[in-house]
C-alpha cells in the first residue's frame, strides 16, 4: 500500500464514491447495512477489477477508524497518558478523561457508524465476490482473506468499545438492521477467531510492488494473537496465552521481521514498510488528502507555523504530568516522543503545555497531510506480547521473556532489568505494562493495556485523584462506553451498557 498507494490513492475518491451509493440511507449516523440499489451493487461486482477497488475501498476506510479523532480520545486520551483539564478541545468537553461521559457524545456516533461503514464494505466484496470469475483463483482467495482480516480488526476495535454488538456479516434492509439484537462478548469474539483463522489459511507472506502494506498471514497471526491476549485478560479471563504464544513464534521465526536497533528507526520515513512493519495503515501525502492526520491532531493549536508546518489542531492532547514523571533518566524514547518545549504564534516559548510529536516525521503537503504510516501492529509489540504469553505460562528469571524486556530497554537506553528486581511473575507483569507504557505511547494502546491487566480502574482512580475527580471513577462497567443514543433510538432491539 504502496498497494498501489501512489495509484490506489490516487483513484481514492473514486472508490469512496461508488462505496457511498452502497452505505447511507437511514440516519445520518447509524449505519445502514444494505445498499439501496441492489442492481448497483451488482452491476459494481462484476470483474476482478471491481473487487479490487472495493477491496482497496476497505483498507481506505482503516484511515477514518485507526487514525482518527475518536480513536485517539477512546483510546490514549482515556488514559493516564494524557491530561488537560484547562484545554477546551473542539472535538469534545473533556467527558472522557473525567470518566463523564453521556451516551449522546458525537464521537461515539462516529466511532459506532465509521467502524461499521468499514465493516460494511468488507462484507459487499465477501458476499459478491463468489460470483465473479477470477483466472487466478488464489487472488481470489485472498481477497477473501483481507476482507475477513479488516472485519475482525474492526469488531475486535467494537468489542472493546461497546462490549458485544451486533454481528452483521451480510447486508440486511433497513428494517431488519433496527431488529438486530447485541451479541455477547464472547460471541463478537467467536466471530473475530473465526475471520482471522480463515485469513491465515488464505493470506500470502508476503507482497511485491504495488501490493506491498495488504494484509499478510502474519497481519493476520499477530492480530488473532493480541486479540488472545485481550481474551487472556479482563473481563473473560479466558486461557488463551498457549495459543497467542504459538501465532507470535511463528512471526518471529518467519526471518521475515526484525527489532531495529534504534528506536528514532522504527519511525523514520526511510523505513517506512519495513522490517518492523507487521501491518500499519497506509497513508501518502499530496494524493487527494490520503495523508496522516496525526502529526498535526498532536500539535497544539497555538504552535507557531514557521517552527510546525501549517500549525496544529485545537484537538491536541496535552501530555500528562504523570507520564512525563514516569520515564526513567536517559530514556530515549522520552525526547523522542514528547515536545516539551515550543514556539506559539506570538513567538513565546511554552514549556507546560507537552504534546505529542513521534510522528512527526517528513514534511506534510499540508496541514493533516504527512506521509508516514499509521502502526496497527509493528513488530516490537509482537515479540513484548509473546513475552507476556511466556510469563502466564510461567515465569522463568533467566528466560526469553526477560530477555526481551531488557532488548527493550536496550534500544530505549535504560540498564537491563534483573531477577532481584522482578523476582516473580507478578513483577514481570508490572515491569512489563509500564515497558509498554512508553515504547506505545501516542499509539492508543496505553488503555486497553490498562483494561486487559485490570490495572485501569486503581490507576485512574488515582490518576484522577490528583485532580479532585476520583469519585468520577464508580466501577469497571466504565471500563466500556456508553452504547450511543442515536443507535438506541433507531433499533429498539438494543440494551445500554450497565452504569449508563
């Protein structure tokens, strides 16, 4: 991507185009799940090519999901990480870091209605491509294969959201999309297992040229395996690490991937596809507005545009006191990642408003238009999962697992951990999520780590402690977000989430 980015970019607009005619009739945020010319879509399924657009329609709607406002803000923003608590944002009223949130917040909207929109276009191609002749039937397959990987990917995004949701694994009318009841969690689960085990069978390794950043067997391992992970943890609890550790060994034993050694390198342009990439969404500046957004989104508003280019966003989370107190002395991933110190429009510096600049790499076309990548799973994150997985299946103070942690820590410029000071499983695991903590900061990870290991509701409650909001915090059913309104108003079948 590279998948013909430079053309699959390109002809972006197109796609969206034909796609748009298929996915709105109902509301203006709940999304409808049928098109509404059956003929159209029909008449768009019909050649190879036509599913090769609309497959590339898919992977161009990972944009508007992973990379978005509201990614970000349920994700990083939700977490200790970020904090800005005299910032009025444009995008929301701070509901989120406060643990305030109402089921009639826009942004839950947008996450509920973008998510599915995705899910929406896998399942056009999965239900009419097996009436289009392919002469390669193995192409076929895999697109078959990239579809079922995107539509796991995004419930596996819903789930830890919402909790169960509605399975939609075809297109349905308007009528029947209002009579569609919540799945469990285990259930959305199921669905997420079964897609991803059917990609693997059908995924390449690899790619050439233009199809390079499709996803690829291992995508689609390392994805199963962190959603075992997720399953290992809060709320199900389930013994899934055996199974993870068996995805993420075949990863690293492909000979396909590689550690780099400096951390700067994971996110340098020239790397870009590389060796650390095991699936990230692809984004090129200057191709009819396809470029990163974040770059800008992480700056603040006020920043000086001679110093940033074209300035930044009033969306900008403010880095927390917390975070920044957290990394050791002579960790290199603190430069790195966090922008102490800039330059406003007045010409000032400010040093008490830290934002978040790791990606901040290359020069935009313009504003929200920078050409790096977005990492969806790099390789890092691999092997710091199976790490976990070795130490639930039993903690070795001279294993693989350590020894991972102290690569880590390696390439971050820190001294290496030893037994005497992580003398058990349980210390591993605390060593391990605060690794985490910031080899992924910026990279909404930081809340769902602290779900999984049940550590977010201690942690916040202290976090928001500081601030006199502690008592925000009630209880884990806030470990969820609210189903949004809009969609309880539209399909009586569905049930709020408990504490909303």
């Amino acid at each position: 991507m590279i998948l013909n980015l430079r053309k699959m970019k390109n002809r972006h607009y197109i796609i969206l185009l034909l796609l748009s005619v298929f996915a709105s009739a109902c509301s203006d945020k709940f999304i409808n799940f049928t098109p509404p010319s059956i003929n159209s879509a029909e008449g768009f399924f019909n050649t190879k090519e036509g599913v090769d657009q609309a497959v590339i329609g898919a992977y161009n709607g990972l944009q508007e999901v992973e990379a978005s406002n509201f990614a970000e803000l349920m994700n990083e923003e939700r977490s200790d990480n970020v904090w800005t608590p005299s910032v009025v944002s444009s995008y929301n009223d701070l509901s989120v870091q406060k643990f305030l949130v109402s089921s009639s917040e826009p942004f839950l909207d947008d996450a509920w209605s973008d998510t599915y929109d995705v899910i929406h276009r896998c399942n056009l191609v999965l239900e009419n491509i097996g009436s289009v002749s392919f002469s390669d039937t193995t192409l076929k397959s895999q697109y078959i294969g990239q579809m079922e990987f995107i539509r796991a990917l995004m419930y596996f995004d819903l789930v830890r959201y919402f909790g169960g949701v509605p399975l939609v694994t075809k297109s349905v009318t308007p009528e029947e999309a209002t009579k569609i009841k919540r799945a469990t969690v285990q259930e959305t689960y199921n669905l997420i297992i079964n897609d991803l085990k059917d990609a693997i069978n059908r995924l390449p390794k690899t790619y050439a040229g233009a199809d390079i950043g499709r996803a690829t067997k291992y995508s689609a391992e390392g994805l199963l395996g962190r959603v075992y992970v997720a399953m290992g943890g809060y709320p199900l609890k389930a013994p899934m690490w055996s199974a993870a550790k068996g995805l993420f060994e075949d990863i690293i034993s492909s000979g396909q991937f590689q550690f780099l050694p400096t951390y700067a390198g994971v996110f340098n342009l020239a790397n870009e596809n590389g060796p650390q990439c095991v699936f990230y969404v692809q984004f090129k500046a200057g191709a009819n507005d396809v470029g990163n957004p974040i770059p800008t989104r992480n700056a603040d508003n006020d920043v000086n545009p001679s110093t940033f280019p074209f300035g930044g966003s009033p969306d900008a989370p403010i880095v927390s006191q917390d975070l920044i107190d957290s990394y050791e002395p002579g960790d290199v991933r603190y430069a790195h990642d966090i922008r102490l110190k800039w330059v406003n429009k007045s010409g000032d510096t400010v040093s008490n408003l830290p934002t978040i600049q790791k990606f901040a790499q290359g020069t935009p076309a313009k504003a929200s238009d920078w050409d790096i990548n977005w990492p969806v799973i790099r390789y890092g994150d691999v092997l710091m999962m199976y790490a976990e997985c070795l130490n639930e299946l039993g903690y070795d103070p001279n294993g693989q697992a350590m020894q991972i942690l102290n690569m880590v820590r390696t390439r971050a410029g820190l001294p290496s951990k030893t037994p005497a000071e992580i003398p058990n499983q349980q210390a591993f695991r605390a060593a391990m999520e605060e690794e985490r903590r910031h080899e992924f900061v910026g990279e909404n990870f930081r809340w769902n780590d602290l779900v999984r290991t049940d550590m977010a509701f201690d942690t916040m409650k202290h976090f928001l402690g500081e601030f006199g909001m502690g008592n925000n915090l009630k209880s884990r059913d806030q470990y969820l977000y609210p189903i949004p309104l809009q969609v309880l108003e539209v399909n009586p079948s569905m049930s709020q989430n408990p504490g909303y």
